[in-house]
C-alpha cells in the first residue's frame, strides 16, 4: 500500500518520502488538491478566452461603427441630452455656416436663446430665420440676436459683449467655433499667414472670452467650449498653419481650466475630424490674403455637419472636458495617438497621410 500511494504521489508531482498505514485521508487530499488545481486552471483559461474574444468583438464594432469617442458615446445615449440646455443663453461665433449653424439649429431645437455671429449679417439673418422654424415655437424673435463679429477686431470684442448683455442679461455659454483652415507645403508658406491664423483661430477665441469671463466669474456659473480639430492632436500634411493652432488654442483654453474650475466655470473642447462644411471655400494657402476657394466634393468621406454639431452640443450639455468626433480609421488613429504615440506617428507617416491626401483630392 505505501509503495502504491509513492508511485501516485511521485505521479502526481509531489514528493513523497513515505505512506505510513492509515494514511489514505492524506492521500486523497493529495488527489483532491491535484484535480481542482487542474479545474481551476481550466476555469481561469475559459476566462481568458472569453475576456479577449469580448474585447476583439469590441475593437471590431467600434472600428466598423464608432464616429465618436467612448465616453460622448455612452453620454450620448445615457447621459443629458441637448434639451437640458432649455433656456440657456448660447453665443456662437462662426455662425453663418459649417458647423457653427448647425450647433445654433441644435440648440434652437433645445430651447436655448441664442446670438449668432460671424462677419456675414445677410447669412446671419438666414440661420436665424431657420433658428425659428427649428425652435418649433419655443422661441420668440426677440430670443436671437444677430451680431455681426470679426475675430480679428479685438478692440470691438468688448463692446459686443456690453450689446449682448443689454439685451439678454446674461451668457449662459460662448461658443467659439470661428476659424479659418489652410492647405499648402510647409517650405511654402508665408510667415504673414501664420500669423493671420494664430489671430483668427488663437487670440480671436481668446479676446472674446476675456471678455465674456468676468461676467461667467460674477455669475459663478458659465461654459466655454472651443471646437478644435483633431489636427490638434495630429500632425497632418499641407497645413502647417491651421496645426499649428489648432494645438495652440487647445494649449491657451487647457490653462484656463485649471484657473476657473473653483468659480463653476466649464471648458469643453471638441476635435472634429474630416466634416461638410465650406472650409475650403475660405482657407488659407501659402499666400497672405490668397483663398483656396475649392468646394468640398460629396463623395468625400466626411461626417454630416448636422451629426458633428449634435455630438458638441451633447458634449456642451454633459459638461465634458475634451471629445473627438470623426469616422474611421481616424477616430482609432487618434486613440493610438494618445496611448501609443511612437506607433500612432509611425501609422501616420506610413498611411495615414496618403489617405488624408486622397480624400482631400476627393
């Protein structure tokens, strides 16, 4: 009997020295020990299994479907929704077209009180009359106010703000969303456009809400949101500029964050990627003054600008700090990028670039 429990404790892996009579309880516990660490090796293996075929079956969805970051996705379906924003006073520059009219036609659906701004009054007086149709009754005429604003003039920023507040009281939220794109070779551009840009889409967004501040700091209560770029984040070819700052307001609106979270005051970024607009009627080249003037084609593949408009004001009503908002493979670029940033500008060098390229020729 002791020579048969060594054989099946050397069997099973243990050293034995002896099996004195009367020892099968200690046997057993042996095999008993044996046979649930082989169950609960293979309990831990199904496991594995099951975790990384969930987590290839996510990747697949979301590289096939997602057009939004994971946390403005699940916002989007649980948490607040654009209607939250009822009577809330919106400021909208870069309102007479692109993304910007279609942010002011979201929140008119919501109920919001609205100024439109942009250099165009005529444009500006159209999205305000499909303002009115979208409220759906909600709003009056004396609810939009069209201010017409060029960015560039700091020196009017302060008296559009004093107008504003003649006529609403308050500013619940400012939203700059003027810009101005750019596309030419980096070697090629003129030092004059650098800096015209860095005054449209850096310093004008930083007047503006210099201004507007104070009144957001009285009030302990207001929110800023900056649409960006995924550029911000990337480093993309022919446009040196609008890169540039595109980072660099993201930079100036990241510092002002940590310096107004104690007077309740929000500041959402948004990074849209490629989305319909008429971008390129207006962009910049590699000569001051020179516009682009090609229209977008359709067959491009870019988001809608009402769903893009939509995802920032979810972001606006859910107070979130930065969203991206773009379609594949740019929304999984901008993950790698962030998490994996040797192998997200490796990826861009090798691919991306040439995608981007392609679809701009559209």
């Amino acid at each position: 009997m002791a020579e048969t429990s060594c054989r099946t404790g050397i069997r099973l892996g243990f050293k034995l020295r002896t099996t004195p009579p009367g020892s099968n309880n200690y046997i057993l516990f042996i095999l008993t020990l044996y046979t649930f660490r082989k169950m609960f090796l293979i309990f831990v293996v199904v496991i594995v299994a099951v975790v990384l075929f969930l987590i290839c079956s996510f990747i697949v969805l979301f590289w096939r479907s997602a057009d939004a970051d994971l946390l403005l996705l699940f916002k989007e379906k649980f948490g607040r929704g654009p209607e939250s924003l009822k009577g809330q006073v919106a400021w909208i520059t870069g309102a007479s077209s692109g993304i910007g009219e279609y942010i002011a036609y979201e929140l008119a659906r919501a109920g919001c009180r609205l100024i439109l701004s942009a250099r165009r009054r005529d444009e500006l007086e159209r999205v305000r009359s499909a303002c009115l149709r979208e409220a759906a009754g909600q709003l009056t005429a004396d609810d939009i106010l069209v201010q017409v604003l060029d960015v560039q003039d700091f020196e009017s920023h302060k008296s559009l703000v004093i107008k504003v507040l003649e006529h609403f009281t308050k500013i619940d939220i400012l939203i700059n969303n003027a810009g101005c794109s750019q596309r030419a070779k980096w070697m090629d551009i003129e030092l004059d456009v650098d800096r015209t840009l860095f005054e449209i889409n850096v310093l004008g967004p930083v007047s503006l809400s210099q201004v507007v501040l104070p009144h957001m700091m009285k009030r302990n209560r207001g929110t800023i949101v900056i649409v960006s770029s995924m550029v911000g984040k990337l480093g993309l070819p022919h446009s040196r500029s609008y890169n540039g700052t595109k980072s660099a307001v993201q930079a100036y609106f990241e510092c002002l964050r940590t310096e107004v979270a104690d007077n309740n005051i929000s500041i959402t970024i948004a990074c849209p990627g490629p989305t319909f607009s008429n971008l390129f009627l207006h962009a910049a080249t590699s000569k001051h003054n020179e516009k682009l003037g090609r229209a977008m084609s359709r067959t491009e593949k870019r988001m809608t600008t009402d769903l893009c408009a939509h995802y920032i004001v979810t972001a606006l009503a859910n107070k979130l700090y930065e969203v991206w908002i773009a379609q594949q493979p740019w929304l999984a670029i901008l993950y790698i990028q962030q998490y994996i940033p040797d192998l997200g500008r490796w990826i861009l060098m090798k691919f991306g670039n040439k995608y981007l390229m392609k679809m701009r020729e559209g």
